[in-house]
C-alpha cells in the first residue's frame, strides 16, 4: 500500500479521534506510533525517537519547577497585591490582572496560572459586586497570549524549537559531509562555520532558536491582546449574574426535606449504606432534636429525624410509602442549610490531567478517597443534578462539594482538583521553600538567555535542585509532570518525521505549491490551518502535524523555512475561538460560559492575531 495514503489515512483518524474526545489524546498518540511502526512507515527506533529528546527534558524540567512554585504559594503574594492595586475599580482589577498573568505565562505552563487565579479573581469580582463572567475569560485569554514571549512560555515553543534544532544539527552535518570549511579560522568545523557560509551564500538555513529571541514579537501580540480585550472583548463577553452557590447549581430542583416517620425501615440502618443512598438519594444533613449536623460512616437514622436529602422528587414519590417517610411540602434552601460550623460546601474544578476523568463519582470512590459528598455538577452552561454516582466526569466539570474544613484544606495539594475558595497562608517554612524554587528557576532562565549552557542542562539542574533541597518532593514532582503533553509531544514528532520519511509532506507541498504561487499566501494558509487544527488537537500537536510540511513547502518555494516554523509556532498559540484550550475549559464552568461565548469574544482577537503573526514574521526572520 502507498506509504503516503498510510500517512494521511492515519492523520485524518487522529484528527477525528482528537476533536472526538473518544479516546484520551496521549492513548490515540500511542496508537498512532504503534500504526506507523506495524505498517513499516518508521522502524521502532524513529517511532520512539522524540521521547528521548531534549524537548521532553526541557518540559519536564518545568513541569517540576512549577510545581514547586505552586506549592510554596509563592504567587499568593501576587494576588494579594492584586487585591490592593485593584482598589475599587473593575477596569484596573481586568488590566492588572491581565498584565500579570500574562508576564507569569511566559515562564510558567498557562493551565496552572490560570488556575492559580480564578480563585482570587472570583474573590476580589464579588467585592466589587462585578460578574465573574466579566473578567474569567479575559484572564484566561491573556495567559495564552503569555506563552508567545519566550521560548518556554508553552510546551508548543519548546516542540517547534527542538525541530527548528534538528534540522539545524541535520543541514551542519550534510554541509560537513560536503566538504564544509573552518571560516572563521579557530580550528573546528562548528555552527559558527556553517552560519558565515549561510551568510556569504544568501542560504536560508535553520538556526536554533534563542529563549528570548521571539520575546520581541510575544510582547507586541501580548500588548495588542490586552487592548483589544480592554476596548472590545469585554464588551462582547456575557455578564451572567453570581448567585450563591445553592442558586448558582440549582440544586433547589433536586433537594428536599423528608421526616422519618414511625416504623420507618430507615430506624437503625446505617445512613452510608441505607436503601435512601442504593437508591443514589445523598444525604446532605439531619435534624435531630433541634440539632443539626453532617452524616458521617457511623451516622444511623432515628425517628423523626428531618432529613435534608438530594434526589429527583419524583423519584422520591416512588419509594415514599415502602421506606416510611413523609415528604415536607417546601424545602427552604440557602447556602447556610448546607453549612454547619464543622462542615463546609465549596466549588471545586476538576483539572485537565485529573485521574477522575471520565470515571464517575462511584468509580472514583469519590467520597470514601475525599471524604466529600458531590451535591452538584455543572458543565457547559447546565447543572447536572440527578443520578450523579453514574454521570462520567470531564475536565473542567465543577462541583458543589459538601465536607469538613480540613478535607476541603487538603485539596490543597491535590492535582485532581482545583479549590475556588481562598486558601489560608502558607507556612513560613513553605514560602521560604518556594522563594528557593524562584531562585533556581530565574538562574535558569538567566544561563539559558544568556547561552551559558544548552537549556535542558539549565532547567534540569533547577528542577534536580527544587528536589534536593526540599522545596518539592520526589513523589510530588512525578504527580506534577503533566505526562499526557510527554506522550502527544513524543509521538507527534515522530509522525513528523513519518510524513517526511513517507514523502507524504513532499506531496503535499507540491501540490500547494502549484495551487499557491505567493509565499506570504501559503504564509497565510498554514497559520490559518494551524490554527484550525488547534480546535480539534491539542496546539502542540497540531503544530507537529503542520510543521513538516510548512517547512518542506518553503523549501519547494525556496523561502526560509525557518519563518515558516516560527509562524506555525506562534499561530498554534494565537487560538481563542473554542474553549478547548486545558486554560480555558477551567474558567469554563467558574464563568458559566458557553460555546458561543468564546466565538463572539474570541473570533476578532483571534483574527487579529493571525494577521500580527502573518505580517511581522516576515519582517523579523526574512523571507
């Protein structure tokens, strides 16, 4: 069978099984790497050549360091500074939180900014009696807009550049083999030699990429992002209105109050394992004496007990005369029937790398491995309030939890979960920590800018320091890695390399070549398709899919190859159309916001990036 028909059939499953969600995008990748390896396209050495990159060093490097920031709360002081700039003004509260978050997402992953500031900014909204909804997505937008400032700002920066790298190392080698020359007389055959012969011979070659060569750029896309979020995005942005959290979930729908009356079969059954919970009824409270207080494994029904309980009502009417209740005609629900002094009820955002994701709360053991009882869901615009132990979760799902202050405390550290709620501060000793994992990080970024060592040395012996002085532990850094982004970064350098291995990226660039006889034209097209591709895969994969060709395309067009790569990068960064970004499915259910939202608010943004790209690529790094 033709090698190119194998490639694009292989390339077109994978974009439906990306945009599809069927399968997890780290699973599909490996499927595809086990497809080009059994059909002969790469032997097993190209298949799993990209997980041993320094590309994977670099990331999980970061991965490392910014966990270790996270868990000192280092960035706590930003918010609270926030809290103090912001004053009484909403529009200064939007400006500086923008200007901020976008100057940590150059340096930090934007998934864990942004979730370090939805919190304070839902907090600081209320104050100023301000819709989340107003100011979530601008958050959100401006720490993508960050990640086009330095070379580690996304994990697609780093992707792009490792193959910018390659096909430098690859050109050096073949100019060597060709009988290169020492040019600049200090007696090896080096890069130096390679980019004066470029020079003397008008050639367009690739040159590894410096961490702060795109900064320029970046700050220019940055900038205009913000002012164009400032003038026109907010005012497109909805302004849902911030209810209380019974309001906000509408669990009213589904809450009632039940009396256990006299020979009920309820009396002496345990609450946890009663025929009310088999039934997928939860038991947010009990009535007892004028007393009030949260069920716990021990916790049985007595007579007369009020129960304040979760369920359909018609499901209710069901079992209302076998299980001895009687159902009280009006349920008066507020935030405080939720509440005791000892237990709590808060939002929680379930993260894009969360291991509960596409399990439901029975089979995550949601309760027993929290100690919380899920009261609500609420995804894409809807509350998912009935037959909940069965619904299977997603990224980005947020839940009204009910339980104790100190197992709501130790969501702090969890992975799985991001709180809403404002967080006590951080230990002395904890801070100190994450002032020492600040350090080693702006060490690195310093040797790395400044070319003192090659970056994976730099960022790994950051991340190795972080670990060995305390600042993180060993256990913790594995959880931080996000593995997924390893995997899909891995294996789509490597179908990289089958498209041009197959010739499939020679093909297609011919045939553009011949539809296309304009450069900035074909420009034109591969941000656009980039960033379309962005909406079904994730950036740095649609990227990697791209590149090949891009590149191979300028090569038939004679124009620099590595402007095309750069625009491709930085298109892959630029998407704000849908909100399948990990960033923008978090602030998804904290805003409310629907599909449409992102289009009204995100499709002129996104248009004026591309062109900022289109046109100043060009003029920075050459035709």
């Amino acid at each position: 069978m033709d090698p190119i028909f194998i490639v694009l059939s292989l390339l077109v499953l994978a974009v439906v099984l990306f945009a599809t969600r069927a399968l997890p995008v780290d699973l599909v990748t490996i499927f595809l790497l086990l497809a080009l390896v059994l059909t002969g396209i790469l032997d097993t050495a190209q298949a799993f050549a990209g997980f041993s990159s320094q590309i994977i060093i670099i990331l999980g490097s970061i991965f490392v360091i910014n966990g270790a920031l996270l868990e000192g709360r280092v960035l706590d002081l930003v918010s609270t500074w926030l809290l103090r700039v912001a004053g009484g003004s909403t529009n200064k509260l939007l400006l500086t939180t923008m200007s901020v978050v976008s100057g940590l997402s150059g340096f930090m992953n934007n998934t864990a900014v942004t979730s370090l500031f939805i919190g304070p900014t839902m907090s600081v909204a209320r104050k100023l009696k301000t819709s989340p909804s107003k100011l979530l997505m601008p958050v959100c937008f401006a720490s993508i807009l960050g990640g086009t400032c330095t070379l580690i700002g996304t994990s697609t920066n780093v992707a792009v550049s490792g193959e910018i790298q390659r096909q430098h190392e690859a050109g050096l080698v073949e100019w060597i083999a060709q009988g290169g020359k020492d040019l600049n007389g200090d007696g090896e055959l080096d890069s130096l030699d390679y980019f004066l012969h470029a020079e003397t011979n008008n050639l367009n070659i690739y040159k590894p990429l410096g961490l702060f060569e795109i900064t320029p750029l970046g700050l220019l896309i940055m900038g205009v992002g913000i002012v164009y979020l400032m003038l026109i995005g907010r005012k497109l942005l909805p302004d849902y209105p911030d209810e209380s959290l019974a309001e906000d979930f509408n669990i009213r729908e589904y809450v009632s109050e039940i009396v256990v009356m006299s020979g009920s079969k309820l009396i002496g059954e345990l609450v946890y394992k009663s025929s009310l919970t088999q039934m997928d009824f939860q038991i947010i409270k009990i009535l007892r004496k004028k007393k009030s207080f949260v069920p716990n494994a021990r916790s049985k029904f007595e007579e007369n007990d009020v129960l304040l309980i979760s369920g359909r009502i018609d499901d209710l009417m069901a079992v209302k005369d076998a299980s001895g209740i009687e159902i009280k005609a009006e349920t008066k629900l507020e935030d405080d029937s939720l509440q005791t002094e000892e237990t709590k009820i808060a939002e929680l955002l379930i993260t894009p790398k969360s291991t509960l994701i596409r399990n439901s709360l029975k089979e995550a053991n949601f309760r027993q491995r929290f100690g919380l009882a899920v009261l609500a869901i609420y995804r894409h615009g809807q509350v998912l309030g009935r037959k909940l132990g069965v619904i299977k979760l997603q990224a980005g799902d947020l839940l009204l939890v009910q339980g104790s202050k100190d197992r709501l405390q130790a969501l702090e550290n969890d992975t799985n979960l991001v709180s809403l709620e404002v967080n006590e501060a951080p230990s002395a000793d904890r801070r100190r920590k994450g002032f020492m994992a600040l350090i080693f990080f702006g060490f690195a970024v310093l040797a790395g800018g400044f070319n003192l060592a090659p970056l994976p040395v730099c960022f790994l012996s950051a991340a190795a320091m972080t670990v060995a002085t305390g600042c993180i532990t060993m256990q913790k850094a594995y959880e931080v890695i996000d593995w997924r982004v390893l995997i899909v970064i891995g294996g789509m350098t490597a179908f990289g390399a089958a498209m041009r291995e197959s010739g499939t990226a020679n093909w297609l660039a011919g045939g553009i070549q011949s539809a296309f006889e304009s450069p900035r034209m074909v420009l034109a097209g591969f941000i656009l398709l980039t960033m379309f591709l962005t909406q079904t895969m994730s950036n740095a994969a649609a990227a990697l899919v791209v590149l090949p060709v891009a590149m191979q395309t300028a090569d038939t067009l004679n124009v620099s190859g590595q402007t095309y790569a750069i625009a491709v990068m930085l298109g892959a960064s630029s998407s704000f159309v849908a909100p399948f970004e990990p960033a923008c499915i978090l602030v998804s259910g904290p805003g409310k916001y629907r599909f449409s939202d992102y289009v009204k608010a995100g499709l002129g943004l996104t248009l004026i990036m591309a062109f900022l790209v289109w046109f100043f690529v060009p003029i920075i790094w050459g035709f």
